[in-house]
C-alpha cells in the first residue's frame, strides 16, 4: 500500500453538515465517506468511457457490423494510426 497524502477541500458549513450527517448515517467518518464517494464517482465517469449497452436489435446491427467486411480498409487504416484527441499532442 502507498503512503496516504492529503487531499483538501473548501466547503460551506451546509455541505460539511450534510456531508456529516450521511457519513455518520453510513457509519464511516468524513474522511472514509468523501474517499468512498469520491472513488465511486470516478470508476463512473471512467466506466461511462469504456462501457455500453445494446437492445437487442442495436447489438444485431453491431455485431454485423463488426463481422461484416471493412467498407474502406485504408480510411479504416488512417483513422485508426491517429492520436485520438483526448490523448493529446505527440512528445516528439
């Protein structure tokens, strides 16, 4: 395990009540309950980013797509050796 580090925060005094108030209900102190939280957020935000569902007609259409032959495998190419943008510029 890593060594913690501090991570501060400015709140009003209604948010920390609130926040308080649920942690104590949860029966963790403030600290485990914001982290708890917090961590939950981010494998949210992150897994909206790598996962998605289908009805069941949808992931027909997909999965053909996907077995299907490629319409343009040079554009298909091109796109695919590009930098997404999320990814920033090159280090070269």
């Amino acid at each position: 395990m890593s060594a913690a580090i501090r991570i501060n925060l400015r709140a009003s005094s209604a948010t920390r009540a609130l926040i308080d108030q649920a942690a104590d209900a949860a029966g963790r102190n403030r600290s485990e309950f914001m982290l708890e939280a917090a961590c939950e957020k981010a494998r949210e935000v992150l897994l909206d980013r790598t996962h998605f569902e289908l009805g069941a007609a949808a992931h027909a259409r997909f999965v053909r797509a996907l077995e299907g032959p490629m319409p343009n495998a040079d554009a298909i190419a091109r796109l695919l050796s590009r930098r997404a943008p999320w990814e920033g510029p090159t280090n070269k």
